[in-house]
C-alpha cells in the first residue's frame, strides 16, 4: 500500500502562440497527499471519467520515482514481460522505480497486485526538458513479470494508426479537479477524440511538434497532474487495443481549462523502442 505523501507531475503548457513550455521539475515544491475521494462526484473527465473494472486495462503501471529531492508519481505501460513505458520527463533525475501492476487502485488491499522496483531507465537521447521534444522513455525491470489476466503488455501503434477524428481513450489515476489535489483511489479512464496538430497550434503555438498531437473531450474532458506518463489507447478490433500516445501536458491554465491534452505520438519512435528492448 502506497500511502506517503508524494509530489504529483504534470507537464503544464502555457496556451499561448508566441509562448514556450512551462515545466515542472521542481518536483518537491508542493506535496501531494493521494486521494480517496471518488472521481464521479467532481464532474467528467480522468479527473472523472468512469471507473475502470479489474483487468479493463491490464497494461497499466503506476509508477513511484524516487529522485534526491524526493517522490513523485507518473503513470506508464507495460510493453512486454521486461519493459514498460513512459515519459521521459517522468524519468528524468530518477535513481529508483518502483511499479505496481495488475491493480486498478492504489491504496487498498488487492491480491491481483505485483509491486516491483528497478533503478533501470533509458531515456531517448534526444529528450530536451525545455521544450518537452522527444518526451519518451522506458524502464527495464530486474526480472520478467508474470502475466496474469490482470497483468498483459499492450501493443504499440503502427505509422498511419493515428487519424485526426478518431476516438482515443485516456487512462490514469491522475489528479481529479484544479481544487482538489492528489492522486484518484482508483483508476479512471476517458474518451476524447484526436485533432489536427494545427487545430492544437491555435491553443499551444509551435509547442506543438510533429512528434505530438493532441485530444479533445466534451466539455472539459481531459489529463491532468498524475496522468502524464500514461498511455492513450484506441481499440483494435473487439477487447483489443493498441497505444497511440504518451500523455505529456496539459493547460497552464488548468485540467478544467477545456484546453487540449497532449501526447507524444509512439510510432516515431518504434524502432527506438525496438532496439532499446532487445539490446539491453
């Protein structure tokens, strides 16, 4: 049971054309205590959205970062029986990972949980924590997992998988309003619908790379601060998915801003992941 208090990341995006990312490294300014309050009351989004059955999703990962300055919580995918994987400013300064799998809830007691901890990460070379380009990376674990039912890898997106249009779902225990800090009891899932990079530039600018895209939700659907890190999926056929994107911000102005999300896209970076996974 994970119950000390931990500061939350969230990677929020000034909406401004002209204006340039805003980060949050300072990882241990604010401390977050996790929540137990139920998403449903606050209103629909992560920071909401429904409630996820056990093994609804089995290839979420909750994971705690230890840096020298302290903890915080970031989500991630697991990939297959060694690897999972994330973002890479969820990894950046971390000397310790420690990752639940197989469990939609962090606090209470659940047999179908798998608790590990590794201080293996890579992150892509080309990661600038400025302007939040190529905010991708991946965690090698000590041992291979056991898959359960609970517990299965996710595929990865192939080239022209993403369409401007289509429905993507967003999963976390990210944070679920601007009011009310701290991560959700359980895991929530939403979902938005993808839009054109330059749709997204009207909010974020030249933020926006081509190596991210951007969702939408009704209202103020959306990721906020423990999301990012985590996957977006869409469905492949029935009960199938695969994932499209890593969540990396969101609005300076707030999760409830109706403001896009943001991801960065998992098939530019493929063959990366390709031979990261099987050359270490």
């Amino acid at each position: 049971m994970f119950d000390f208090n931990i500061p939350l990341v969230g990677l929020r995006v000034k909406p401004s054309k002209m204006s340039t990312f805003i980060t949050i490294f300072s990882l241990c300014v604010t401390l977050f205590v996790v929540s137990t309050h139920s998403a449903h009351a606050i209103g629909s989004r992560i920071i909401g959205g429904e409630v996820a059955r056990a093994a609804e999703f089995p290839w979420q990962v909750a994971i705690y970062v230890d840096t020298v300055d302290g903890k915080f919580f970031c989500g991630g995918s697991l990939l297959n029986r060694e690897w999972i994987l994330t973002a890479a400013h969820c990894l950046y300064n971390g000397r310790l990972y420690t990752i639940q799998l197989g469990s939609t809830t962090l606090q209470s007691g659940d047999a179908n949980r798998v608790v590990v901890a590794t201080s293996t990460a890579v992150i892509f070379p080309n990661f600038d924590p400025e302007t939040l380009e190529h905010d991708i990376g991946l965690i090698k674990l000590h041992m291979e997992i056991t898959l359960t039912d609970y517990i299965q890898p996710i595929s990865l997106a192939e080239v022209g998988d993403t369409v401007e249009g289509m429905p993507a779902i967003a999963v976390g225990w990210g944070q679920i309003s601007d009011s009310l800090s701290g991560l959700a009891h359980d895991l929530h899932y939403v979902t938005m619908v993808v839009i054109s990079n330059a749709e997204c530039r009207l909010t974020y600018g030249d933020q926006v790379k081509s190596t991210m895209f951007c969702t939408v939700g009704n209202y103020n659907e959306g990721i906020c601060t423990g999301d990012t890190g985590g996957p977006l999926v869409i469905a492949k056929g029935i009960n199938s998915y695969v994932q499209i994107g890593v969540a990396g911000f969101f609005s300076s102005q707030g999760c409830e801003s109706m403001h896009p999300s943001g991801y960065i896209r998992t098939d530019v970076y493929n063959d990366w992941i390709w031979n990261t996974t099987q050359s270490l």
